[in-house]
C-alpha cells in the first residue's frame, strides 16, 4: 500500500546549498566519469523526501556505485522517473519556469534538444525568471547561481508534488 508523503522544499534546498561544492562522503563522485550533476540532484530530492524507490525496471535509488538505477544518475531516466513514477519515491510534472519554486528541478537542451544538465532551485523570486531563479549544480559546481547565466537552448521544468512510501501490514 501507498501512502502520501509530501516533500519538503526547503530541506532539498538546504542540502543543495551545503553540498554543493562539496561531496557527500555517502554518495560516489561520478565527475570523472561522465558527471555528477544528477547523482546531485538525486541527492537533494531525497533529502527532501526521504524515500527511494527500489524497483528493478522502473526505480529510483543508490545503494552504492555500483548498485542503484539510471535515473539516480542519468538526466534523461531522471526526467523519465519523475515525470512517470506511481509508485515509492518522489514525482513530479513538467512545468514552465513561471510555475517553479524552490526544490523543482530544471534540466538544461542543447540546441540538438539533447538534455544534458539536471539543476535544483535554491532559491527563486516572483516573477519567475531565469534572472530570479537560482540554482546549485554538481560537474560545474554551482551555488545560488542564476538560471540566466547558464547557456543552453532550452531549459525543462519540473515541478515536483510530492513523495509516497510503500507500507506494509
């Protein structure tokens, strides 16, 4: 059975702001092997939520680096887990930048519409703007940096509305 969770925004900020140029010594770097960015965001989403998913197929967790599922570190299966996920863990739906707060995710296109860059919002003021909106990253390590001072062709939002953990009786 599932039960609803919620996610905390400002605990997912938090740990995006004290780790972000820094490594959680419970997590694998990836930078030298294709990139820490998402392992990061992974990171800060479940500080905010406090649930993975350990499904084979379709989950969302990190045991250790060579156990856990794409999406914990891969920008696309990410998206994918996010956007899809009706079981344990965090989910989220796509969003403009307008619509985004603190704790949603923004992943970076390339001009091919490749995604090659997942971000967490640390902080953000209305009216949403890449110019007030404010991120940390890992890969090129970021903290409290302005959307606008990225360059990228397009930027994804997703808004994350909550988690769920699976219970048993």
């Amino acid at each position: 059975m599932l039960i609803e969770e919620g996610y905390d925004r400002d605990a997912a900020a938090k740990y995006a702001l004290k780790w972000a140029f820094a490594r959680n010594p419970r997590f694998y770097d990836f930078h030298d092997i294709g990139g820490d960015c998402t392992n990061f965001i992974s990171q800060c989403l479940y500080a905010g939520c406090g649930v993975m998913n350990y499904s084979q197929t379709n989950g969302w967790y990190y045991i250790s680096s060579d156990d856990r599922s794409p999406s914990w570190t891969g920008v696309v299966f990410l998206r994918d887990f996010l956007l899809t996920n009706k079981g344990a863990g965090v989910y989220g739906e796509a969003a403009e930048l307008s619509e985004l707060d603190c704790g949603d995710v923004i992943q970076l296109k390339d001009e091919s519409g490749r995604l090659y860059h997942s971000l967490i919002i640390s902080a953000a003021y209305p009216p949403f703007t890449p110019d007030r909106i404010f991120v940390c990253a890992h890969s090129d390590d970021a903290r409290n940096r302005r959307l606008s001072s990225y360059s990228y062709a397009a930027a994804e939002g997703i808004h994350i509305s909550g988690a769920r953990r699976e219970i048993n009786f």
